[in-house]
C-alpha cells in the first residue's frame, strides 16, 4: 500500500476527488481483456492536465512507486494489468479533441478521446483516420498509441504508427516534452515519436498526440469469397499482392468462426464452408470496379466456390461488423476466450493455417482462427475454461507451437496485441538476448528507477523453446 506521505501528496496534486484507494476502485482497474491475468493497484489516479500528469510521475519516481497508465483496458497482453501494484493512471478528465486542422490534415487529442468518437468526428468533415482496431467503440487513442494498435484497414493504410506525427509526452522524472509536430519532414534528431508509440508505458506518459489525416476515399466496395479449401483460401491471400492489389481489407474466417459469428449475429453468413475471406477495396469507382472484379478473378482461379459482393452499404456494414464481434461471438462458447497474436510473412499463410490446425487437433482444444490475413496477422482464438488446469496446460502448450512455428517461417509473435506480461516471456525467442539487451539499454536510459509499468515486456525469466514434433 502506499505510504501516507505518498498518499497525502497525491491528493494535493490531484484533489480528493480524484483519488481512489477504495478496494472497489482497485478492484475494478486490478485487470483488464487478458485472461488470468489479475493485480490490485494500491490507488487509482485521475489527472486533469500534463501538468498534474508530471507532478505525480516526480513523486512515484522519488519513491518507487510503480505508475501503470490505462486506456479503457480492452488490450490483451496483460499490457495495464498492476502486477506490481502501484497507480494506476486514468485519462477520464483528459479526454478532449484540441484540435481538427483542415489546413495541414491533422488533428489533435488528448489520450483519453474515444478511437471512435475521433473518427466520427472528423468523418463530418470529409477526412478520414484510418486505424480502426476492433475496440474502437470503447478504446482510447492514448490506449491505442501505446499498443501501437492495427486494425482491419491496416493492409492498404498502415496501423497507429503510422499516423502519429507528434506527441507530447512525461518523462519518469516529470519532464514534459514534444516530438515531432504537423510536419511532412522531420529528421531534427532521433525519432522518439515513433519509439513511444508502441512502448506499452514502459518509457513514458502520453498526455496529447497529433495525428495525421487523410482525404475520405470517395467509394467502397465489399465482397465475400468463399472455399471448401483452407489451402486455397490462405493462397488467394498471396496471389491477390502479388498482382499488385491493395485492398483496404483482407480478412480471414475459418469454418469454426464463422460458425460462431453467424449464430451471433444473425446476418446470413456460410456456414457450410470452410473458410471465407472478407475483402473490402477504397478509392476512385473505377479503381474500385476495376480492383474488385480483378479479385474475384483470383478468387475463381484458386477455386472459390462462390463470390458474393455487397449490393449495399447496410450489407457491407453488416459483414464488416461481424468481422469485429468475432471474439465477442467466440466468447459464447465457454468461460475463457484466449485470443492471440501471430504475424507470418504474406506468402506462408496457408502454412501457418494448416500449422494451427494440426496443433489444434493434436492437443484437442477448440480454437477458431480469423484474422487480418492480408497482412499475415492471424488470430488463433480459443475457447477454453480456465478452471480446467489440466485442460490450460495443453492450451499454453499449444499456443508456445504455435508461436514457435511462426517465428520458423519468418514471422513475429505479435503483430498488434503487444508484449505486455502475457508474451514477455516470449520475446527472446522473437529478438535473441542481444536484441533483449539493447532494449533494456533504451528503458534503463529514460526509466532508471523501472517505475514506468513494471513487469511488461522483460520477462524475468524466457520461455524454453519447445521441441515441435510431427
């Protein structure tokens, strides 16, 4: 628990109001969308303005004292879990869109707006943010930022990263400082925007980023295509880039998930197929006619069985939407949904497709795998009972291959969910220990006293590799 001292000044500086030690209060923030993963904070702080922001960070540093700084928790690495207790801080009070520039296409936030609330907004405009992470409905920008959040857009348009173009950020030891700005150009010395982006809290406290905006495409166009083939479906993935397509949009559903969305969510989806992939194309109407009909093509000659495209936007809503309740459907099946996060090359879908199948038959789990096939990011989600330790063993057995195998062909062990306690101790297998070392070197520089969201990222111990047999 925290010390009186620690408590009193915290109070100062935020006011009563905003301070909660309850044990309710710590309850409802001690985890977050991970499973298993659950830690009470000893105090949970809401402040108002960088400035607060900086007084408290001064005082956690000089006492120790761990800060966890949290979105609206909806990430799945354990990322704003309090494994070792301390403050938790809440964005609730900082949660303003500053400012839309028409002039320069940017926008500027503070990082507890809404993903969506900013989309809408500038939508009314006639401009468009292209991340869109699944959570956006709930999910805040300052959430997104330090996950470096993706999306099913991420194929043609690029994740979070790639529209972060200034930040203002606290350093542990309450400097504030800015990167970057409403700039086309800037190699003014290292590029820190992009090293917080994606930093899980570990260096930083994120309190106003600019984004960068893009005109709205003038149309759309949405199509289904289905197979008998989980091969052929993961091949029409490659072909369709290596005929020089970008879609917005290339996702993947197998037999199982589309099982589950369409009990869900009613919509009319296959369910005698085994997989089907969801492709959405933007841009000028004849780029669109001309991208979607190529496609299809594709499609055809690596054995669809059927193309359907959208007749209206409700339909394509419709289909769009279903994509994204695709782990709240999953979730139905049993208590615990385990939704991970492997990234393979493009070109060796179809292998780490066949891979998750054989894996999951070999340890008899139920896992439905969906995801942003376009640009190799798969989901191997499954459904399981945490109550069931026998059962929890084979689950982290099997997901240990499965990462295994998609770092053997050239992939990662994430592509957008983070590292945060639950694939820390996997990284090593991702970086070796010298890429461990460097950036242990980079937290040691700007967090000497590790009170910036400690226990994420550095496993104390790296997972053995497993032995795979087959």
């Amino acid at each position: 628990m925290l010390s009186n001292e620690v408590k009193e000044k915290l109070i100062t500086i935020v006011t009563k109001e905003n301070f909660d030690d309850s044990k309710i209060e710590r309850l409802v923030y001690s985890y977050d969308a991970t499973p298993n993963y659950q830690s009470m904070p000893d105090a949970v702080v809401s402040p108002r303005n960088a400035e607060e922001v900086s007084e408290i960070l001064k005082i956690c540093n000089q006492y120790g004292v761990p800060i966890v700084p949290r979105g609206s928790g909806t990430n799945l690495c354990a990322g704003t879990c309090p494994t070792e207790g301390g403050v938790v801080l809440l964005f609730k009070h900082m949660n303003k869109i500053l400012e839309i520039d028409e002039e320069n296409l940017t926008i500027t936030v503070q990082p507890g707006v809404i993903t969506l609330d900013l989309i809408n907004a500038i939508e009314e405009k006639g401009l468009f943010y292209p991340p869109d992470p699944s959570s956006m409905k709930i999910s805040t920008i300052g959430g997104n930022i330090n996950e470096n959040s993706g999306g099913l857009r991420g194929l043609k348009y690029g994740v979070t990263r790639d529209y972060v173009i200034g930040l203002e950020a606290v350093l542990p030891n309450g400097d504030i400082i800015r990167t970057g700005g409403k700039l086309a150009k800037d190699v003014a010395g290292y590029d820190l925007t992009r090293l917080f982006v994606g930093s899980e809290g570990t260096l930083c406290v994120i309190t106003e980023a600019t984004l960068k905006l893009i005109p709205m495409p003038e149309t759309r166009k949405t199509m289904l295509a289905l197979y008998q083939d989980l091969s052929a479906a993961a091949r029409s993935v490659s072909k369709i880039i290596a005929n020089k397509i970008i879609p917005t949009t290339l996702e993947f559903l197998d037999q199982a998930t589309l099982k589950v969305v369409e009990d869900y969510a009613q919509i009319g989806l296959p369910t005698d197929v085994q997989a089907v992939l969801l492709i959405e194309q933007d841009g000028p109407p004849e780029v669109v006619d001309r991208d979607i009909q190529k496609i299809a093509e594709v499609c055809k000659q690596e054995n669809a069985v059927s193309i359907q495209i959208a007749a209206t936007e409700e339909e394509a809503m419709a289909l769009r939407t279903a994509r994204r309740a695709a782990l709240s459907a999953v979730a139905r099946l049993k208590p615990t949904t385990i939704l991970e996060d492997a990234t393979v090359p493009r070109s060796e879908i179809a292998n780490m497709v066949k891979a998750i199948n054989e894996i999951t038959e070999k340890y008899q789990l139920t896992i439905c795998t969906f995801g942003h096939a376009g640009d190799g990011n798969l989901h191997p989600t499954c459904a399981t009972d945490a109550r069931d330790h026998e059962e929890m063993e084979r689950v982290e057995k099997a997901f240990a291959e499965i990462f295994e195998k998609a770092i053997e062909l050239g992939g990662t062990i994430t592509g957008e969910h983070g590292v945060g306690a639950m694939k820390a101790p996997y990284l090593e297998w991702k970086l070796k220990k010298e890429g461990i070392t460097a950036m242990k070197g980079i937290k040691q520089a700007f967090d000497p006293n590790n009170i910036m969201n400690p226990g994420k990222v550095f496993a104390k111990d790296s997972k053995k590799r497993v032995v795979i047999t087959r």
